[in-house]
C-alpha cells in the first residue's frame, strides 16, 4: 500500500480513505475502544489505529436548578429505574437548602458510574430575607414605618393600615419612681425605686403576623413576628423577632421535597451524598 507522505489536508475523509485501503490488504482486529489494530505489510509491524470518533461510554452531566418546576422536568425527562434523589435543609449548614438526584445511581447488585447530576438548590425569597435583615437591628420610629409601609403586602395582621397608624402615633416614656428611703444601723442607706416605661394612647400590639414564602416561587407560610420597643434618651426604638423561623423552614422544606417525590415518582432521601 502507497500512501503519500506528504499530506496536506488531514481531514477526516483522508484518514477514513487510508483506513479503508489499509483494512483492504491487511489482517485486522478490532479494539474495545471502537479502533482497530492492523498488521502493516511493510516490516509487519501491528498498529493501533484510533477511532476517528471515540464512542463515549456513559452520560457525564452536572446541571443545576434555581426552579422546582425545572428540577422536576429534568428529573421526569432522563430518570430510570436506578435514579435516586436525596435533599439536605438549609439550616444545617451555610450552604443553603439542596435536592440532588443521581440520574446513573446504581442498584443493590448492580454498579454505576453516578455521573449523571441534577441540582436544585432552592433560593430563599425576597420577602424571607427582607424580614431576617429588619430583624437583625433596631429601627427608630421613622424608620420602622417607613419598612412597614413599604412591606405592607406581606403583613396579614393586624391590618397593615391600622399597624402602620400605631407606629407612626406611638408614644412612650420612661419614669423612674423613687419609693423609700431605708437607713441601715450602720449608716449606709438603701434607695428603693422602679423603672417604668409608659405607653401613650396608642397600644403596641405584642405580635404581628406575616404571609410570606420561605423559597422563592414557594408556597407562603404564616409567619409570627414579636414587636418590641425601647425607650432611651428621649428616642423610642423598635425591634423584630421572627417566631422559630427554623421551625417554619422545615415545614417548607418538608413541603418542597414531598411535592418533588409526588411529581417524580422517587422517593427522598433525607441526607447529602459523600
């Protein structure tokens, strides 16, 4: 076989041409990998002559989701028998609320690569970190009717309208009142006095609540807010405490993963693979 050596063009079409003519008057064998091994008659030296294009073995893919509905569809779309799902909440760690299906997992008796990954990991909502942040830090009066007006959507009791004409005509003040004098035998003497803080006519109430969803695009869970206030130097100050906000993420999370097992057909796994 003569085959020039000085090729200019090394296209695909030139390779498959030689192969052909050298698998035409040369003994061959064909290799796992898809290529074959030819014996060349000049000095019968055996070659190994690659496949033109590898054949790949197995699916390697890793996509991640920010949308249940996504996750779910991609889930419907390429899982097997083999495909199992597994989900961690968020609050057991900085990394957030996760939901991984293994596409490729493997049977009890059968092994797999595991390479094929979906990953939703779901983003907090807007309405859920606005209410975290408010209550990280104290608010002035002004600024707490500023937030509860500009928030006012979320609120779903009391009223938003009547909870914002509170704030903005609340009073208090702090009165301290002395209320005996007592002299010990030794000559010291003991003030006795209580420190009050006073409430104008309008009455703070102890607690509000909230409709907001914990993920975004999720369901809107009923949320307890404490309202708290201060008074010092002549300036009121109010703070807010979610109720056990954990409490509430764990119900959405539950929430979440049963809706993705119902709408898939897999069973979740609580736990993270390793």
């Amino acid at each position: 076989m003569i085959i020039e050596e000085n090729m200019t063009e090394n296209t695909a079409e030139t390779l498959e041409r030689a192969l052909s003519i050298a698998m035409s008057r040369a003994p061959s064998h064909d290799t796992p990998d898809g290529g074959k091994l030819v014996i060349i008659p000049k000095g019968y030296q055996v070659e190994n002559v690659s496949p033109l294009e590898k054949p790949l073995p197995r699916i390697v893919q890793s996509v991640t989701f920010h949308d249940r509905d996504s996750f779910v569809s991609y889930v419907n779309r390429y899982k097997s028998s083999a495909t199992r799902l597994f989900a961690a909440p968020g609050f057991l760690d900085s990394g957030g609320a996760v939901v991984t299906a293994i596409i490729d997992y493997h049977e009890a008796d059968t092994p797999a690569y595991g390479v094929h990954v979906a990953t939703y990991r779901p983003r907090y909502s807007e309405q859920w970190k606005t209410w975290e942040r408010a209550a990280s830090a104290p608010m002035r009066q002004a600024e707490f009717a500023e937030f509860i007006e500009e928030n006012r959507a979320d609120v779903s009791a009391p009223e938003a309208a009547v909870l914002l004409d509170i704030i903005r005509t609340f009073k208090a003040s702090r009165k301290i009142e002395f209320d005996s004098v007592v002299y010990q035998p030794n000559g010291d003497v003991k003030l006795a006095y209580e420190d009050k803080t006073q409430q104008g006519t309008s009455v703070l109430p102890e607690k509000m609540q909230l409709g907001i969803p914990v993920y975004f695009r999720g369901t809107r869970y009923a949320v307890p807010v404490f309202i708290r206030y201060k008074v010092g130097s002549g300036v009121v100050q109010f703070q807010l405490k979610l109720d056990r906000p954990d409490v509430i993420e764990d119900e959405a999370f539950s929430e979440l993963t049963s809706d993705i097992s119902d709408k898939t057909g897999i069973e979740v796994y609580l736990g993270r693979r390793g």
